[in-house]
C-alpha cells in the first residue's frame, strides 16, 4: 500500500511539477525541518513538520485553483 501511494505521489508530482515555482525557497526550508525532525528522532516534530508540509501544498494547490 505505501509503495502504491508514493508511486501515485510522484506520479501526480512529476505531471504537477511544472505548475510550481522554481527556486522555492519555501520549499527547500520545509524539505530541511522534515529531515530534521526526522535526526532528532521527535515523533512530535516529525507531526509538525508533515502538517507544515502538506499545509503548504495545500496552499499552493488553492492559489491555482482559484487563478484557474
């Protein structure tokens, strides 16, 4: 099943890809707090981290969808 869901994760990201910015700085900050979180070994952290993640894809897929 997790095999299965990240396969449709890339899937959808690689035909979404183009549609965000390059550069995102954002990006690359939240990409850090996971990985950190992930050294620390803090399942609380580890929350925090995905939920600032997903938080921000979420966002994203918003702004477009009300430009669209």
């Amino acid at each position: 099943l997790v095999i299965a869901l990240l396969e449709l994760f890339w899937e959808l990201f690689h035909r979404l890809e183009r549609e965000f910015p390059s550069g995102d700085q954002h990006s690359v900050d939240v990409h850090r707090g996971i990985v950190a979180a992930l050294r620390s070994h803090d399942p609380s952290a580890m929350m925090r981290a995905m939920d600032a993640h997903f938080d921000g894809i979420r966002r994203s897929l918003d702004s477009r969808r009300s430009t669209a």
